[in-house]
C-alpha cells in the first residue's frame, strides 16, 4: 500500500490496521474510550505548532489529527452507526445551513452584523432538533450549563461554565473580589494540610485552580495560552540552571536546592 493525498487511502490504511487477524494487535485492541486521549493530545500538538509557527510540524500534527478522526470512524462503522462519509456528510450540511449568507441564493443574503446573530439561531434551532431525538427522561431538566460540552479540557471547561453562569448574572464585577476568592481557597488548602486528607486537598486545590480560571477570565486572559507560556518560561529558566551548573562541571544531582534557588533567581533576571 502507497501514500496517497486521497483521503480514501487513509481510510484504507486505518480499515487494513483494524482488520482481526490480520491488522495490527495494538490497533485491533483499542476502542472509542482507549483513543479519546491521543485525540485530546493531538489536538493539542496542533495548537503548538500553531503556537512555534513551524508549518512542517503543523502539516504532520494535522495529519494526526486527522488520522483521530478516521479512526473513531471506522471503529463506529464497524459497530453499523456511522462511516466516515456520514462524518463528512454531517458537517457539510452543518457548515452549509450555519452560514445561509454565503450559500444562500442572491435573495438570502444578510449583512455582516447579522451573521453573528443568525449563527446563534441556528445552534439554538440545531440544539433543538438535538434534544428531540433524546428519551424524554434525558431532557427532563435542562441546565443553562448543559450546552458545555463535557468533553473539553478541564481548563477550557471551567472558563466557559464561569461564562455561561454569567450571563444570569451569577458572577463578580470586580476581578479584585476574585483574587480574594483565590486568598480564601488557599487559606482553606492551608488548613486542611493539617488533616492531610488526600481527597480533601485534592477538592480544595480544584477549587484553587478554578478560582484562577476565574481571574484569567475577568483579566481577558486565556488559562490555557498563559500557562502554555508559563511552561515555556519554567523550561527557559531550568535550562538556564542546568547549563550554568554544567559550565563548572556540575550537574542537578551533585547540586544543592539552595544552588539551584540562586540559579534560578539569575535566570528570572536574565529572562
């Protein structure tokens, strides 16, 4: 089998590695729940790349992002609910009815001020359609948060159910009143450090870091881009230790936290 730039050949690659017997081992044993993570992963190593402006590496990453999607179609075809070409299908018509000012006839078309408002219209009518093919019993009561997809990263998550809440008003005005939201979380860390309940930290510091997600917000600051950057400074300033210690023959094992600390306070200036 040859490469292809025909995306039928990518499908027949992932239907050859999931054929029983004779298709790859790993492949055959992996199921929707098993995959989910690498499909989160390599959404994210897409965003990297876009992120370093390396286009190779953007190029690669999108392929596996794609790959993603090929497979959770085929093991869904295999299961007789949908192929791929559904998938596809699904989102043409999607795409096609969200934007009825660009593939409307010549009578259709609305001004740019209206797309936004038009766009919301028809998510609202599509999210409708949606809970009437649900059993009644799922649609009992719906939550204004019930339109924050489950599925996305905990981070993101947590910024867009502050969001929702504050559209009712359910919110503070003032992002000093949420700093000391984030003083009072750390406080309530603090005090159960003492009772060194595993699960009690674990909550507490949750309600840490959504409290943080909270100021990010009212800061117009994106969680995810500013800790992506905070990683980035973390590796700068580490790396600048390692190479100091290595320029007089030393290592971090040999060095001591104090070394290390003073190290760091360099790099912080340097950087």
């Amino acid at each position: 089998m040859t490469p292809s730039r025909d995306i039928s050949r990518l499908i027949e690659i992932m239907a050859a590695l999931r054929t029983p017997v004779t298709g790859c081992p790993w492949d055959l044993e992996q199921n929707f729940a098993t995959i989910a993570p690498y499909t989160i992963e390599e959404a994210y190593e897409v965003a990297d790349a876009i992120t370093r402006g390396d286009f190779d590496d953007l190029r690669e990453e999108l392929g596996d992002l794609l790959l993603q999607v090929v497979y959770h179609a085929r093991m869904a075809e295999e299961q007789n609910a949908f192929a791929f070409g559904d998938v596809v299908e699904a989102i043409t018509r999607k795409m096609i009815r969200r934007h009825p000012h660009v593939f409307a006839d010549k009578d259709g078309n609305i001004q740019p001020a209206g797309v936004k408002s038009a766009w919301e219209r028809i998510k609202a009518e599509e999210k409708a359609e949606r809970a009437a093919r649900r059993p009644p019993e799922e649609t009992a009561h719906t939550s204004l948060l019930a339109s924050v997809k489950a599925g996305l990263p905990a981070l993101a998550r947590a910024m867009e159910l502050q969001r929702k809440a504050s559209t009712v008003g359910f919110d503070w005005n003032d992002p000093r009143a949420v700093l000391a939201k984030i003083r009072e979380e750390a406080d309530e860390i603090e005090a159960a450090l003492d009772g060194k309940d595993k699960e009690e930290l674990a909550a507490e510091t949750g309600d840490l870091m959504f409290a943080v997600v909270n100021l990010a917000r009212h800061v117009d600051a994106n969680p995810e881009t500013a800790l992506r950057a905070t990683n980035a400074k973390f590796e700068r300033r580490f790396a600048y230790i390692e190479k100091a210690l290595a320029a007089k023959g030393r290592s971090l094992n040999g060095a001591s936290l104090e070394e290390m600390d003073a190290l760091w306070n360099e790099a912080k200036r340097a950087t």
